[in-house]
C-alpha cells in the first residue's frame, strides 16, 4: 500500500485499526510477526581472521611473502642478515592492517544509523497513552508527536497542529518541513513534498501531532537506506587495480627471467646446479620493487597530511590517488556551493521601484523593521561577533539589518499579541503598539504571498497605500495595478528562485477580544525575496574543475528552480544542459538514463535510491565519480561512489562513517583543492614507478645478456638485493614529497582503463633502462676484460665495476624521476627529503664499497682511482641521456610524466 495516497479509512481498515483505542496486545504480536521489529539486522561479516587471510592472499603481498622467505633463506645460507626479511614482512603487515581497517567503515555506517533511532516513543495502546522503546512499535501504532521528540518510524498523519519537522538527515535541505495531516496526495512525489507523512529518524521542532505507524525497521525509509548501505560494496581503487595488474606483471617476468637465466646457465654456464638455482630464486627477486608498496603508501599519508591542511579529512587513504583521477563531481548543493545562509537579495516596497542593491530608502528601512517585529528570530553580540538565532528564513532579515548596521533589538516595540505561523494559514501575525499614535495598535502579519497579495477584498477603501508613518507610497494607483503589478514582481522573484515573503498591517484603536478577524482586512506593503546563495569560490573552484577535464553536478533535495539558479550563477548548468527532478527520473529506463546522462547537470527533489542510480550510471560509463553528501539519505551513494565525501559540519554521523573524506568547511572548493593534492599523489606514484622499475628491468636485461653473450653474470644475487633495498629505495621515499607541476590541473583526468605505464611512463623506463644496460655494461666489461692501470681484468672486478655503476646511477635518478624539468633548473636541493637520502645513499656506498668485511658481504673488490673514475664517469650517462630527452619533448610539446 502506498501511505502517502491512500485515504485514512483506506489504512484504519488495512490495519483493523479503532483510532480511539490503538492496537491491542494479540494485533500488536501479530504486526510484529507480520511486518518484523523496528531496528536494523545486518549479515555477519567475515571475522578478523578472514579478513587477514584474504588481504594476505593479494598478489603482491604473495610476492612479497616469497621475498621474504627466500630473503630468510639467503640470510641463513649466507651471512645471517635478516634486515630485508623484517622489512618486507613489516611491508607486508602495514598493507594487511591498512586494508582490514577500511573494511570496517561500512559496519561503522550501519553502527551510526541504528544510533538514530528513537530511544522513546509516545503510543496509544488498548485505550491508553504508553511511553515505549521505540524499537517496539509496530505497524499500526497510535504515535503521538511534539516538539523535541525524534520519529521513532514512518507515519502517516491523523491529525497535525502547526507541526515542523526537520528532514534535513534524508533531504539535505536546512529548511524544515510544514506538515498537515489534512494534504491529499493522488501520485507519487518527492520525499520532501510528503507533507501527510513524517519518517523515522527525523525531529519535530513544533507543534504536535499525532498518526499511524505504516513503516518499520526494513521497511522504513531509514531502513531502506540502511539496507542500501549494506548492499554496497565498495571495490578496490583504480590504483589497487593498477598496483595489482603491475604486481602479476612483475610475478610472470620475475618467473620466466628466473626460468631463462636457469636454462643458460645449465646449457651456457660451468655453474653448480645449487648456485644456478639460487640465481634464478636471485634474478626473479630482483624483478620485484620490493620498497614499492611503502613509497606508494607514504605518498598517500603525506597526501592525507596536505588534506588535512586544506581541510579534507581523510578517512579512507586510498580514497587520496582516487579523487585526483576523479572526472565527474556529484556535488550536494546546500553548504557546499551555497553559504548555508538564507540572504535577502531583493526588496519591493509597494509602488516602488526594486531593491537590490546599493542605498536603501528610509521607507525600505522602515519596511525591514517591521518584518523583523514581525519575526521570532534574535540575534546576539558575543565575542566580537553577532550569533543569530531563529528559523532560517527570519534569519535573513535580521542578518540584513545587522549587515546594514540597522539591528537595534532594545528600540524593538513590546509585543502584545502573536498569532503563530502555521502551515494552513502560512502566516504569522503580531500586534505591537502604534510607531506613531500614542494609544493605538498596529497589526504586522508577515507570511506566504498569495495569502497576503493586494486584493479589493484586502483594501475596501485604499486607493493609495500607505507606509507605517503615515506617508503615500503609491498615489492614486488602481487596485487592479496594484495587484497585476505585485503579482508580475512576486512572479520574477521566483523566476530568479528567491523565495518570497510578504508583509501587511493594519492598525487598531483598540485590541478586540475575538482575534479570528485579527488578519482580516490588511494594507499590502512589500516583500522580501532570499536565496541561500552561491560562495564566493564556487565559481572559481567549478572552473578549475572544468578546466581539470573533470564535469561538475549537482545533486540537490531542494527544489528545481532553486538548483536551477544557483547552478546557473556558479556554471555548473550551462546552455543546453537538463534539469531533472525526482518524479522525472524514476521514469526514467536504465537506457535513458544512461543515453541522457552527460547533458543532465542538475538534479532536484531526488531520493536515496535516485542518488544511487545517479552515481552507478556514471560508473558503468567508465567515469570516477565523487559524491557529496551531509544527509543519512546520502549514505548509501557516499558509500557506492568512488570517492565519498560527507560534510564535516552539517554532515551526520551516518553520512561520515559511510564516506571516504570528510570535509572539515563543507566547501566544494575543499574537493577541487584536494583533487589537486590527488593528483600530486598519483603522478608522484608513477614518477616512484617509473624510478623503480628502471633499474629493476636493466637489471634483468643486463643478466640475461651477459649470460647469453657469454660473460658471465654481471651482478651476484646480494648486490641486486643492495640495489633494490638501499641504492635506489632509499630515495624514492622522497619522490612522495615532490610538489606538484605546474601543469596538473591542465591535464585531463586519469581514465579508470588508463595503464599505469601511460603518458610516458613505458618510453621513459624503456629509455633510462637501456642507458642503465648500456653503462653497466660497459662497465663490466672494462673490469673484466682490460687490464687498467697494471690491475688485471677479471670476473669478480667487472661485476664490481657494473654495480658502482648501477648502483650510483640508479640512486641519482631520483633526480630525473622528479619533474619534466631539467634537474639543474628543478634544483637540487628543492626537495628537501630527496637530496638528504641521495646523500645518505651514496654515503651508505660509499662505506661499503671501501670496508673489507662489508665489501666481502656485497662480494666485490677494491677499485683503482682510474677504475672509479670511469665508474662515475658511466653512471653520469643515464642522466645525461635524460636530460637531452626532457629538452627534445619539451620542445616538441610533450610530456614525460603527466
């Protein structure tokens, strides 16, 4: 049955419900059995355990696991250093816990949303008023509601008497929602438009009321998002993606070079079949970046630290490389774009020409007074600042007069009567002490328009209207004027989305008894349009987003005109851009949707499971998606997007423990700031890439030829292993520190298919690699085969003089990973980080290479001067080779690393 349409006898009889008495114990059991409890059962998850195994058995933790048992089994055969074994099982360690706490966020959301049921509700039951647990109503309960109380489920209206409700936790929207138990509703509409129904979880700010319970736990809009949160299942990230296709990769050649060195040795090679064993376990090893996963998770705390400075907390730190390739932003609209502040932006004073900016006239001035007598907002001076107080929308004018220096609260009239604002008469009235005539009254009633218009029945007997202090603003106007001309004002406030708010009075020689006629009778003065607006750096921050290839939304709970304008004054909506609301949208196939989808740039008056079509539709297109959100309706598409981001401030609990970044400004400016920092991440994770596996691959190369040509093997196990862990890990730590090009935010964004080896990445490797094949080589052969300086050539001296070389050259090109720019003009001291573990790298090589008992472990000789000399002379070459190709592409336009 759908509540929200049918009549009220409709559900007394589906309930068998007398609403005098409520339900009785036996129907009480039977709607528990019927319709199941109110909370929210989850499935068990995988325990502690099966969370570890799982996040163990991940390609590179496997890899990873093999290193460090064969690292152990090298250490127990040879020299009894198990430094890389604890290292990379501490890498190991840190990947596991990393992973399992994430995990946990989504037990954290559903753990938030339980917290918002009611503790108590107020029944009736078998003919009496009962305070229960609100986890025991059942469907067909009598629920009585007042002010301050929180639903305890979804209800549907008996009676309703000025009743507020606060749904900002499923709409989003600050603004509360006037309810009447008296509103027909013949088809189906958004949430926010349900004024016959309240919905669990949400609070009454006033008046009373009082229904019938349609819907708990599961069935409950706050249960059916819980349900929606449960069902998603947030995947690995496009670098998780990335990092384990770049792990398999590395596994495959890691086993098919330990495979091919095997063979030539065997066939090739006078080499014990022990030792040749061991050099293909050796060569395989060496395939592996073993410090990868430690710079790459380095690089994402350090981007977790600059977030924090921006004020983008991070809750899940993957989520820091995946908003930097975020290419669509699906942006809530209020506090986020807007200022979360109603703001007068127009004024109309009968007969006048409209305000909106610049001088006011005494009788505009006189005019927002008297709406503000006609106001139950306050404000306070406190610490230097003004602290208002009130519903939102009163709140606009009195933060009006205090901008315009005109809040003077102890000039305010005493009042002497106030009739309440409610939401059948949309208006509220106060009677104050006449301004001017001593003895006499005067009424203010401020409200809705259309219940306040200039109309003959209004003013029998004004052909001019007249100001408070008694001076004509409009003379001899008809009244048919009068009204086309209020109406034609009224109709562009609201083409420009302002929301309107209309003022009479009428004065009193005395207070009557009988107030029913109180507002009968009232002189039309003006009105006041507001609209939460724009801050002032959404503008700037939607363009650096467009700019960045990246396509900004809106997704709002508010109404479509509304996201309409402001989407139109920030640039979000553009000239042949679509506004759809919610209605239009569950009309909506899958195929429309998708084949509309990049030309809809606003979405109005959605629900939960709108967002969530929204947000997948995206995904299935290829695209990143970045939701935002503050509202527990906005969880379960926080949860389902790529990267979800609640507000800091106007966020819930629910809302924040189903995201991936808080923001701690609730400011769209915040993500696109982050999605900068994003970026810096991801580029410094390839540059950390492309850094690594250079050496990696020469490595290999250098091995496989020199088997092949008959040489020999350049490098022993132990020395690829130094190469790998101290020459060039070492300083990649500080490639996760490096600042971003000045050209980031220029590029366009990183497809979810996009190879981590794109842009550049493989040429560069493919180009430093072979410069690193090339000298090690050379150098090789030098101390193998050409007696130098009376030292004769032989194996041990050439496999020296090839890992000086690597190992130096590997080490200073940190300095050519950094930027597209030429080293000498990045400087070289810039980065801090990098040049302090450059030269705690070289210094390391130095010792070793020059204390016996180390050089003994590293199984290399002593070097002549002239021998050295060519060594740096050689290792000098990669960079070199580099730096030329920087100055070529640079030319050509190209970029290496972007």
């Amino acid at each position: 049955m759908k509540y929200r349409t049918a009549s009220l006898e409709q559900i007394k009889k589906y309930y068998q419900l007398e609403t005098d008495n409520g339900l009785s114990s036996s129907q009480i059991k039977a709607s528990r059995e019927k319709y199941g409890h109110n909370d929210f059962s989850t499935k068990a998850g995988p325990n502690l355990f099966q969370k570890i195994l799982h996040h163990l058995l991940e390609v590179m933790n496997i890899i990873l696991l093999l290193v460090g048992g064969l690292s152990a089994y090298l250490a127990a055969i040879s020299n009894g250093n198990y430094t890389k074994t604890v290292v990379v099982l501490l890498i190991v360690i840190i990947n596991v816990v990393v992973s399992v706490f994430q995990e946990s966020r989504a037990e954290n959301a559903l753990a938030a949303l339980k917290k918002l049921a009611s503790p108590t509700s107020t029944v009736l039951r078998a003919g009496k008023i009962q305070t229960i647990a609100s986890n025991e109503l059942v469907c067909g309960d009598i629920i009585e509601l007042s002010a301050g109380v929180q639903v305890g489920a979804d209800i549907r209206l008996l009676t309703s008497n000025s009743l507020q409700i606060d749904e900002s936790s499923l709409t989003g929207e600050s603004e509360p929602i006037d309810k009447n138990a008296e509103v027909e509703i013949s088809t189906d509409v958004p949430l926010g438009d349900q004024l016959n129904m309240v919905f669990s979880g949400t609070n009454v700010l006033n008046g009373t009321g009082r229904g019938i319970v349609v819907a708990v736990g599961k069935q409950s809009q706050m249960g059916q998002i819980a349900t929606l949160i449960g069902e998603q299942v947030k995947g690995k990230t496009p670098l998780q993606k990335r990092i384990d296709k770049l792990a398999k990769r590395l596994a495959i050649i890691a086993f098919a070079a330990g495979v091919l060195i095997f063979i030539i040795n065997l066939f090739y090679g006078n080499i014990p079949l022990v030792d040749n064993l061991m050099t293909a376990v050796v060569l395989g090893v060496a395939a592996v970046p073993e410090t990868l996963p430690v710079i790459v998770t380095l690089s994402l705390i350090y981007g977790v630290e600059n977030m924090a400075q921006k004020k983008a907390i991070i809750r899940n730190i993957p989520a820091v490389e995946t908003l930097g390739n975020a290419t669509v932003i699906a942006s809530d609209k209020t506090g986020t774009l807007t200022q979360n502040q109603m703001t007068i932006q127009k004024i109309w004073l009968s007969g006048q020409k409209v305000w909106s900016e610049g001088h006011l006239s005494d009788h505009e001035v006189t005019l927002l007074q008297n709406f503000a007598y006609a106001s139950n907002a306050t404000a306070q001076f406190h610490d230097g600042g003004w602290e208002i107080h009130g519903d939102p929308t009163e709140a606009a004018i009195i933060r009006f007069l205090i901008k315009h220096d005109l809040y003077h609260p102890e000039n305010s009239p005493k009042r002497i009567i106030e009739l309440p604002f409610d939401s059948t008469r949309k208006k509220m009235s106060v009677v104050i002490p006449h301004p001017k005539t001593p003895g006499r009254y005067m009424v203010l009633t401020k409200g809705a328009f259309d219940r306040l218009a200039p109309t003959s029945q209004h003013q029998p007997h004004h052909p001019q209207i007249l100001h408070i202090d008694g001076t004509a603003a409009l003379q001899s106007d008809p009244e048919e004027a009068l009204l086309l001309e209020a109406e034609n004002i009224h109709d562009d406030f609201a083409a420009n989305a302002l929301r309107v708010l209309a003022l009479s009075y009428k004065d009193l020689d005395e207070i009557p008894k009988d107030l029913s006629n109180l507002e009968e009778n009232l002189n039309f003065l003006g009105i006041v349009g507001m609209i939460d607006p724009p801050r002032d750096e959404s503008k700037a921050a939607v363009q650096e987003a467009r700019t960045a290839g990246i396509k900004p939304i809106m997704i709002t709970g508010d109404h479509a005109l509304t996201a309409k304008a402001i989407a139109k004054q920030i640039d979000i909506f553009r000239e042949g851009d679509r506004v759809v609301d919610g209605p239009t949208l569950s009309q909506m196939s899958n195929e429309e949707l998708n084949t509309e989808i990049e030309k809809i740039s606003v979405y109005a008056r959605v629900s939960p499971e709108d967002k969530l079509r929204i947000v997948k539709a995206w995904q299935e297109k290829g695209q990143i998606v970045a939701m935002t959100g503050d509202g527990v309706n906005d969880a379960p598409s926080l949860r389902a997007a790529d990267v979800g981001t609640a507000m800091g401030i106007a966020g819930t609990e629910v809302a924040k423990s189903a995201s991936d970044i808080v923001l701690a400004d609730d400011n769209f400016a915040t993500i696109v700031a982050a999605i900068r920092e994003g970026r810096r991440v991801y580029t410094n994770i390839k540059k950390t890439i492309y850094y690594l596996l250079s050496a990696n691959v020469a490595e290999i190369l250098t091995m496989l030829i020199g088997a092949i040509v008959g040489w020999g093997l350049p490098f022993t196990g132990i020395q690829l292993l130094y190469i790998n862990v101290l020459a060039d890990g070492i300083p990649g730590f500080g490639l996760s520190r490096e600042k971003a090009d000045s050209h980031l935010m220029e590029q366009p964004p990183i497809g979810v298919k996009e190879s981590i080896f794109s842009r550049g990445v493989s040429q560069r490797i493919a180009i430093c690699a072979t410069a690193f094949i090339f000298t090690a080589l050379t150098g090789f052969y030098i101390g193998k085969f050409i007696e130098i300086g009376g030292l004769t050539p032989h194996h041990q001296l050439g496999q020296t003089m090839a890992f000086v070389i690597l190992t130096i050259a590997s080490t200073i090109n940190v300095y050519n990973a950094r930027s597209n720019e030429s080293l000498f003009k990045r400087g070289i001291t810039t980065n801090k980080t990098i040049f302090g573990t450059t030269l705690l790298s070289l210094a390391i090589t130095i010792i070793f290479t020059n204390t016996p008992l180390l050089m003994n472990i590293l199984e290399i000789v002593p070097l002549s001067l002239t021998h050295w000399l060519i060594a740096i002379t050689l290792a000098l070459i990669p960079t070199l080779v580099i730096e030329v190709t920087k100055v070529i592409l640079n030319k050509t336009g190209k970029k290496f690393i972007g």
